[in-house]
C-alpha cells in the first residue's frame, strides 16, 4: 500500500479590516435605505394628526412650535380619546380623560431625516445618466422646498397693518407678540420705550437705563379674560391704576387654532413699577391688550414726566407710511358674497423721493423695500378700516422656483419614457 502524503493547506490571506470609507458607504446605504424612507413617511403622517387634534385646545401657533418646529414632541393620550369620542361616542365617553402620552419626532428631525434621505438615495442609489435627468429635477426641487421652508421659518416676518379711511399709518403690529410700552409726548413725535414680551414672560424684575421706572411682573397670562372688579368675588392684585381697579384679570386657554372665528390671544399681567434709585413702590397695576383699544390710557408720573403706558401688540416702525384714501368690498350682483376687498392708498417714502397712488386688492399685493402688503381683512361694521397683512420674507421665490424645478422634472421624465415607447412601437 503506498502513503499517501497529505499536502497542508495553504495559510488563507488576512481579511483586511473595514477602511474608513466602507464605514461612510454603509452609513449612507442606511441613510438611503427605502425603509427608513416609509418609517419617515409614517412618523409624518401621525404627526400631521396629532399636530391638527392639538390644535383643539391650543393656539395654532403654539401647535407649529411644539409639534413642527421641534425635534421631538410629547402627545398627551387625551388627543386619542378626543377624537375617538367623536367618531367612536358610543365606547368612548366625552367627560373621560386619559392621562399619560407619549413621544413623537418632531417636524424638524422628520425634516431634516427625510432631506438627508433623498440625498442619500442619489449618492447611492442613482447615477448620473440622461435617462434619470428627470427624477434628478423632481428631487432637487422638493430639496429646494424643505430649504424654502427653513427659510421662511427662520427668516420670515409677518405683520398686519390697520388703516381707517383719510388715515395714514406708518407702523405695522405683529399680533402674536405684545410689548409694554411707556410713551411721552414730545411735540408731535411720541418718544417710546417698550418691554418685550420675552421679559414679560419670563418674570422678575426688569431694569434698564431707558425704562422711567423698574418694573417687576407680579403675573403675567397669555390670554385672559377681565372680570368687572365689583361683580367677582377674585382677588385683585391690583393697588393702582385706572384700569386697575375696574377690572380683574383670570386666566384663560389659548385660543383654538380650529376656530372659525380666527380669534386672537388676549395677554395680561399685574406689573409693579418701583422708583428708580430709592426702590420705593408706585403701585401694582393690571395691563392688558384689551385696554389698547380705549381712548385713554394709564398714566404715571415721574419726577415731573408723565407717562402713559399699557400693553399693545408689538409695532415695527417703518421709513414709509400709507395713506388709506379709499375701502372697497364688492359683492356679488344681490347677494352679500364677497367678489372683492381692495384698498387704494397712497405711499409715501421721503428716503426714495416717492409717492404713488395703488390699489391693493385679494389678489394684487403691493411690493416695496422688501415686504409684500397683502389684502387681509377690514372692519365688517363701518367698511371704513382696512387690515393690510405686511410680509417680509428673503425666500418667497423659493416655492415658486421649486414648482417650477418639478414640473420641469416631471416633463422631462415623462417626455423620455414616452418617446422610448413609441421608438419601441415603431420597431414592432
């Protein structure tokens, strides 16, 4: 029998390890990855729900910024038994609450995950070819929409402007922020000095060399209802003032961001004023939006310098004013059916030389200096005020760009796809 001598086998070649970039290419595979792109998807759609149930009993923008201006949200269980409660009334009882919640991602991590996605899936996914050109627009004009959407977000200011007829106007108010503001007359120019409402609300003392009197916030409400201070029996906070001790203010929910009646927030607080120097108290006094729209207003008197002060919407002064020369809401030939609202003004800006007589209507904005005055609302008693909606925002022509990226895109592809079939039905 002849041995058989086994050969050893050869020694196998070391694996090399992972190099940076497989790490890269697999961390982009899973950022591409389809079913990241469904999860994402999902988590949306539930968001959009829960953000449109939240907005029930808050105001719809606290909702954008709880639930599509964050990164992450916690939803209270009580949205589920609310709509179930309508929809499914006969297991689920209206009077029940549910405590507990539970988290969400956020519109921004959504945003932002879903962006990485779609740039992720072209890295690794799609090439560079003739025939993909048109997908390739499609998504770079969807990219261009989330970038429009941070913009406008982070950039954009919105302001309304309320003018009556024969009247001017030379400032816009933002109706989502407040300010306290103490005003002296100096001829006939009013000198103001104001306090945020981020210092408002967030309480404590405010100090500043500007400010005739130190001002220490007792209690501040985001919106409120005033009570007649003879015909409640709550406490009053309230030492001084001409408001003061007519009326008590309570708390009260925001305003839902589902009502047809599109009210606003009405803000309150009990704010105390200290002598400036000596810290002696001049009193505790309630302001509140609702007195904006009186006549007279609060006054205080300083070391000989009398102030009138109370809360107001927030104003931006502009280097421009308009001039309100005439309303018009035309209506449909016998029927109280809106058909139009425009305004015709006359702008006025020193700094450029230039007055011009326009007509502002539903569908024809004005653009000056930036900013885009949009016809809003007006007075539905006197058809004699109208409310100009003023915007500025540095990416306005982002969305249309991006439709216009799209359905270039969608052209593009399906003029390609079309003519591969009929070059393949002719050859049949």
């Amino acid at each position: 029998m002849t041995p058989t001598t086994v050969e050893p086998a050869p020694a196998s070649e070391p694996r090399p390890g992972r190099q940076p970039h497989d790490y890269a290419l697999l961390a982009l595979k899973g950022l591409a990855s389809l079913r990241l792109t469904v999860w994402l998807f999902g988590f949306a759609v539930a968001l959009v729900f829960f953000g449109t149930l939240a907005q029930m009993d808050n105001g719809i923008w606290t909702v954008v910024d709880q639930y599509f201006w964050s990164y992450f949200v916690w939803v209270p269980s009580d949205l589920i038994r609310q709509f179930c409660s309508v929809f499914l009334a006969e297991w689920v009882s209206k009077d029940a609450r549910w405590g507990g919640g539970f988290p969400l991602p956020g519109g921004k991590l959504l945003g932002g995950a879903m962006l990485l996605n779609l740039i992720a899936a072209h890295m690794v996914r799609f090439r560079l070819t003739w025939k993909r050109s048109g997908v390739i627009l499609i998504h770079s004009g969807l990219i261009l929409l989330f970038v429009g959407e941070f913009v406008t977000r982070e950039f954009a200011v919105e302001q309304r402007m309320t003018i009556d007829e024969g009247g001017s106007a030379n400032y816009a108010e933002d109706s989502r922020h407040v300010e306290l503001a103490f005003v002296t007359p100096d001829g006939d120019k009013d000198k103001v000095v104001v306090v945020p409402q981020s210092l408002l609300q967030g309480g404590g003392k405010v100090s500043d060399p500007a400010l005739p009197v130190d001002v220490q916030v007792t209690k501040y409400m985001a919106n409120s209802s005033l009570l007649r201070a003879a015909e409640t029996k709550e406490p009053n906070p309230a030492t001084a003032g001409l408001f003061g001790k007519m009326f008590v203010a309570i708390p009260k929910g925001e305003e839902s961001g589902v009502s047809t009646e599109s009210k606003v927030d009405m803000p309150a607080a009990y704010v105390t004023f200290f002598r400036k120097g000596t810290g002696d108290s001049l009193g505790t006094f309630l302001v509140a939006l609702r007195f904006s729209l009186q006549e007279q207003q609060d006054e205080l008197t300083v070391d000989g310098t009398k102030y009138q002060f109370g809360m107001r919407f927030a104003r931006y002064y502009k280097p421009y004013s308009l001039e309100l020369i005439k309303f018009r809401f035309d209506r449909y030939l016998g029927t109280e059916k809106a058909k139009n609202y425009s305004s015709r003004v006359i702008l006025r800006d020193p700094d450029q030389q230039l007055e011009r007589d326009v007509t502002i209507s539903m569908n024809d904005p004005l653009r000056h200096r930036g900013e885009t005055f949009y016809q809003s609302n007006f007075d539905h008693t006197t058809e004699k005020t109208t409310v100009l909606q003023v915007v500025k925002n540095p990416g306005w022509l982002i969305p249309y760009v991006s439709c216009v990226v799209v359905s270039a895109g969608l052209l593009l592809h399906f003029g390609i796809y079309f003519s591969q079939f009929l070059t393949r039905r002719a050859a049949v």
